[in-house]
C-alpha cells in the first residue's frame, strides 16, 4: 500500500507519500497504521522513498546513507556518476536479500520467495549545487529525471494518479517544469486525489518533503501542508463556482454554435463522421 509522487523542479525537488501501511495480523486480516514513508536524513543530506516493505525501506536507506558517503569521499561531481555510484550499493543488498532468501527457502523445504527483495525507490540528493532525483526500478535499473520528464511515481497507487498528475501538468503548469512552490502543490493535490476517490492502497495523511539546489532539506509541517491544502481548495471550489453558473445558464433553451464547415471539407473514407473517429493515444507521464 504505497503512492510517492516525485517532481523535479527548476529549484530543487519534491516528494510526497501517503502515510497508509497495512501490517499483518496472526487473523490474517490486515490492520491499517500511519508510518512515514519518506526517510529524511541530514548526514549525508538526502531524501528516500520505497515502495516496497518496511524492511526493504531500512536497507535501501542503509545502501544509500553509505552510497552518499562513498560520493563525497570520491568528491563526485557528475550527477550521473552518482547516480550509478548509489546503484552499485542497492544492488548489494538486493543480492544479500536474494541470497538470504534462498537460504530461509532451502532451509524450510519451500521455494523461495524474491517478491519482497527489491523495490522502486526515489532518491533526492544534492550533486554539484543541484537537487537531483533518482528512480531505481526493482530490477535496480537507475533513472536520473530531467526537466523533460520531471515527474515520477511509484507504487501500487499510481494507477490512480499518473492520469490525475498528467491533467495537473497539462492545464495547471502548461507543460513548464515547476518551481517548489508549484511542485508541492501538483504533489500533494496528487496524493490527496488518490486518498479522496478511495483507492484501495492509498490512505492515511500525506508526507512532504523537499531538497533545494542549495541543499536545504526540508519536511512539511502540518501547517504549511494546510496551507497548500487551502489553496487547492481555493481551485477546486472555482470549478464548481463555474459549474454552478453553467447550470444557472442551462435553463434558458439555447442552442451552443456549430463549427464553421469548410467548402473544401471532404467526408472521411471510411464514410465516418469526424466524431466517430478514434482519438489519439493518451501518453502517460
């Protein structure tokens, strides 16, 4: 039960998570706990979510707290190095939870069970004077996000939000990479989408954090989480204004303009109305 969202801005980079995990019972029936999903760590300066287990939480974290501190003894400077540099290190604890696994496996006469050694993870962390984001798939195949495609999400969740964020992109922010400001807004207006339409594996409150190419790292508090709430709100509520004078205007009988029809406008082949033609692909984000 997992939705990160993360956002690479022109002035450093975004994440948020719900805070929702399901824990097991001896019942078999999960119960669902708040947890932070977003480790935050000063040294070195970085930001990490996992969508995956707690225990698969912990030792990314650990690979990527010693990855850094390989970085800056290296005196890495290329964000892409760094990049590959923090690879190596996840992908030595994924094999050491490969191999454990086999071992708990062979040992208990059952076939081993890898779907809980590897997971998508987001990193945030300073390179050179700039705030970098880093996708590592479960297959631990790194991605650094550009300003081409600056947003990324991870978990069981993003079925809900990748259309929900590719709107936000399209009408809100036009297509241009976002300042913070902006990032938290699309961000957290995400998650809380997912949360409010119910989506089985996202619940709970909603975690903020944010890295700024100073290095200024940066979890959101309760306040200026409702702040930003407020102002989704204040977006929200001028759509239903506007769909309330829509409403107010639909009882006088009227008839909405039709298109000009070009003299030069010839039927499609297929003998199709151009309405009934199909519609380009959506792309996804």
């Amino acid at each position: 039960m997992t939705l990160i969202v993360g956002i690479k801005c022109v002035d450093g980079v975004v994440i948020a998570a719900d805070t929702a995990a399901e824990i097991p019972s001896e019942s078999g029936i999960g119960t669902i706990h708040e947890m932070h999903k977003i480790q935050v760590s000063d040294d070195p300066c970085h930001a990490l979510g996992v969508a995956g287990t707690a225990g698969l939480s912990q030792i990314y974290g650990l690979a990527t707290r010693n990855a850094l501190r390989e970085i800056a003894s290296l005196s890495v400077f290329d964000p892409i190095q760094a990049m590959i540099l923090v690879r190596k290190h996840l992908i030595g604890v994924v094999r050491d939870e490969l191999g454990a696994e086999h071992t708990r496996a062979e040992f208990e006469g059952r076939p081993p069970d890898f779907q809980d050694s590897a997971g998508h993870a987001l990193i945030a962390v300073c390179v050179s004077g700039e705030a970098c984001l880093y996708h590592y798939s479960d297959k631990i195949q790194g991605y650094h996000v550009g300003h081409e495609s600056p947003y990324h999400i991870i978990g069981d969740g993003s079925g809900a939000a990748i259309p929900f964020l590719q709107y936000l992109r399209l009408e809100f922010l036009h297509n241009e990479s976002p300042n913070i400001t902006e990032g938290v807004m699309a961000a957290l207006w995400t998650v809380r989408y997912a949360i409010r339409v119910k989506h089985r594996s996202v619940g709970g409150d909603v975690q903020m954090v944010t890295l700024s190419n100073a290095g200024e790292l940066k979890e959101l508090d309760a306040a200026e989480i409702a702040e930003t709430k407020e102002l989704i709100g204040m977006a929200e509520q001028s759509m239903y204004e506007l769909k309330r004078k829509i409403r107010g205007l639909s009882d006088q009988p009227t008839e909405l303009p039709k298109p000009p029809v070009s003299s030069s406008a010839q039927e499609p082949k297929d003998g199709r109305s151009p309405a009934s033609q199909p519609s380009a692909p959506i792309t996804r984000i």
